[in-house]
C-alpha cells in the first residue's frame, strides 16, 4: 500500500507539472550529450532541484538507517511538529516579503530550502509545508513557493518508492497487489485535485486555512498525550 501511494502521488505530481518536468528532463539529455546549444532556464531548474535533494538524501538516508524516524514516530511528536512548523508557515508567510517568482531561483535559494526540507524527517512536519516555509522567508510568491516545492517531491518521493519496491518484489501476493493498485488510484485522484486546489487557493488567499488545519490537529493530539 505504501509503495502504491508513493506510485499515485508521484504520478499526479508529474503529470500536473508535466511541462516543467519535460523541460527538465530534456536540459537533462541535453547536458549527459553535451550539446552546446542548451535552455539556460531549463537546467538551472534541472540543477536547483537536483542540490535541493542532496540534503534530505544524505541526512534523511542516515536517519532511517540510525532507526530515528521510527523512534520518533510518537503522538506527542507529531502534535508539537504541526504546532510548531505550523506557527512558523504563518509567520513567514503572512510578514515576508513577496519579491520572487521561479525565474529568480537561485543555487543558493535551492540550497536553503533544501536544508528546510530536512526537518521533514520529523514526524507531523509536512515535507511541503516546511519546504513551502522556507520558500515563502526567501520571498517567493505563494504560487511558486507551493510549485517548487511539489517539484520537490518528485525525487523525494521517487526515491522512497525505490526503497520500498524490495520489499513488494518478495512477495506474491495478490492481497498486496490490489493494495497497490487501490492504493495508487486513489492517491493519484486525491493529489492531484489537492495539487489543483491549493494552487488555485493560493493565486489569491493565504495559508492560514492550512495552518488552522495544522494547530487544530497538534492540539486535538496532544490533548489525546496530556489528558
């Protein structure tokens, strides 16, 4: 089921942002063949997005093999987490400046939203909502913080599903093998209207909807830790 969600997701993100994808995955060959002749603004997005993993891969990958994730994965964790970086996305995103848009990314910008996105290894985080956070202190608009950091997922995600595929080729079950595809469907159909929606959302309103959403759920579970 896990892989099948992973599957789902990924293809919604792809396929909603497949012009961008495409254009990346052209400036790709395009630099594997060393053609002289290349889109400048093709792979300085290709490239960004390559630095901005780097980090979650190295930190993330020595996190789950030390077993942290799972020693985290408390409910007491995962309430403080979606308080806390839920504090933080208002924050930044009601008092930064708005002053950038996709085009101006730069290696560096990358780079700081990529070391963002570790914190993500944290339970009750939300990957998108702290990369978004981290977008949204740089300046950059609503619209395109949420754009890049979905492009984000791409390989964050790709590369989780990877590390679970081993696991669904020892099997044979046919249990499993209609998890995955029910699973893959519905996160297919589920992301890619959030992914519509929150863009849509976010051309004229805050993220305040997602923060109340955010702070309401820590409460509720730490109220369910505390009482």
């Amino acid at each position: 089921m896990d892989v099948g969600v992973h599957v789902g997701t990924l293809g919604a993100v792809m396929l909603y942002f497949r012009q961008d994808v495409g254009r990346m995955i052209h400036a790709f060959i395009q630099m594997i063949t060393f053609k002289k002749e290349y889109n400048k603004m093709e792979r300085h997005l290709m490239l960004a997005l390559i630095l901005s993993t780097i980090p979650i891969v190295i930190i993330g990958g020595l996190a789950s093999k030390m077993g942290l994730t799972d020693i985290w994965r408390t409910i007491e964790i995962i309430g403080w987490a979606s308080i806390v970086f839920g504090i933080f996305l208002y924050w930044f995103d009601k008092h930064s400046k708005t002053n950038l848009i996709l085009a101006n990314l730069s290696f560096s910008h990358a780079l700081i939203i990529g070391i963002a996105q570790i914190f993500a290894i944290i339970p009750g985080t939300s990957r998108s909502g702290v990369t978004m956070t981290a977008a949204r202190a740089l300046g950059f608009t609503r619209t395109d913080a949420a754009r890049f950091s979905m492009l984000m997922s791409i390989p964050t995600i790709l590369a989780a599903a990877i590390l679970q595929i081993k696991d669904l080729l020892d099997t044979t079950s046919l249990t499993i093998g209609t998890d995955l595809l029910l699973g893959a469907g519905l996160s297919f159909v589920s992301a890619l209207l959030a992914i519509a929606g929150l863009l849509k959302w976010l051309e004229k309103s805050s993220m305040t909807p997602f923060v109340i959403y955010r702070v309401l759920l820590g409460v509720g579970l730490l109220m369910m830790v505390y009482s």
